[in-house]
C-alpha cells in the first residue's frame, strides 16, 4: 500500500465537514464530492494490488477523483456553500494528487 494511503483516509476525515455542510446546501454535490473522495481511497487500496498498467491506471483514477473534489471545493466557495477552504486542507488535496500523479508513472 502506497504510504500517501494514510494521508488520503485522514485527508477525507477532514473533508467530511466540508461535504457535510456543502451537502446541506446541494445535495447532489456533496454526493459527488463523497463519492469522488471515497473513490480515491478505493482506487489506491486497488491499485496497491495490481501489477503493471492496472496499477498505474487505479493512482491516475484515483488522481483524477482528487482534482474533482478540489474542483467541488472551488465549486461551493464559489456557489457561497462554505466561506473559504484551509489552506492546510487545500495543500493536501494537492499533495495528494501530485503523489499519485509521479506513483501513476512509475
């Protein structure tokens, strides 16, 4: 299992205010942001399993889920769903996604 795997389950614990309080305001995006979240976890726990182009392809998924849920992020500031994302919160979406990038090549 890849060691970003800890920081990803932690990462969604601090996110579940957030998709709460979005969910209270649009339903339909906090859906997608709990799914696109939980979709991260699921995609490196499987891809920590594979071998070859199956790995690589589960941490680009799980990469690209991390951006759609930075992209939720930005999507309820802009809507005025939440005032304003950490900033601590915000480096670890990218860190994050960054890591499963460079994982996704190897």
């Amino acid at each position: 299992m890849l060691r970003i795997y800890d920081v990803i389950i932690d990462t969604v614990g601090r996110l579940r205010p957030v998709m709460e309080r979005v969910g209270q305001h649009d339903a339909d995006l906090g859906r997608q942001m709990r799914r696109a979240a939980a979709s991260v976890a699921l995609n490196v726990a499987e891809g920590s399993s594979s071998r070859g182009r199956n790995r690589g392809a589960r941490y680009h998924t799980a990469a690209g889920s991390m951006r759609e849920v930075g992209a939720a992020l930005d999507v309820a500031v802009a809507l005025g769903y939440i005032p304003g994302v950490d900033d601590a919160l915000r480096d670890r979406v990218g860190l994050i996604t960054n890591t499963l990038l460079k994982n996704a090549r190897s």
